[in-house]
C-alpha cells in the first residue's frame, strides 16, 4: 500500500502568523535536502555536486578537526 512513498507530517495550528510561513517553506527544504539528499543536490548543481559537496565537507572537516574538538570540548 505504501511502498516506495514517504510522508512527512509537520503539525501546525490552525492559523500561521506572519512569520511562520517563511519558516515553514525553510523546513520543507530541510526535509527535502535530508531525505532526498544526493537527488535534491545533483538537481541543484547538476550531476555529481552531491558528492562534490561531500568531498569539501570531508576536507574542511579534517582541517580544522582540531577547532571543532576544542569547541565541543567545551561541552563534555
């Protein structure tokens, strides 16, 4: 019955203020970038941008893999 569909379910009130429109149409593209991920990226910038994005996430992570440990140091 529900195979190969995907529902996300977000409760809102009955009335949106001014505001919550705009944050609204923001978490949709957040649902979107998460759950369709390679897809949503490679129709952004065309094929192979999602890994390319991954590529440059991996390298700066290891850069400053020493900064981000002190930062969330802090935390422990």
């Amino acid at each position: 019955m529900f195979n190969d569909e995907l529902f996300l379910i977000d409760i809102k009130t009955a009335k949106l203020n001014r505001g919550a429109l705009k944050e609204f149409k923001r978490t949709l593209l957040e649902w979107v970038a998460c759950v369709l991920a390679e897809e949503f990226w490679d129709f952004l910038g065309g094929e192979g941008t999602y890994s390319l994005l991954l590529d440059c996430f991996e390298k700066v992570g290891v850069e400053l893999r020493p900064e981000i440990d002190e930062y969330f140091n802090k935390y422990i």
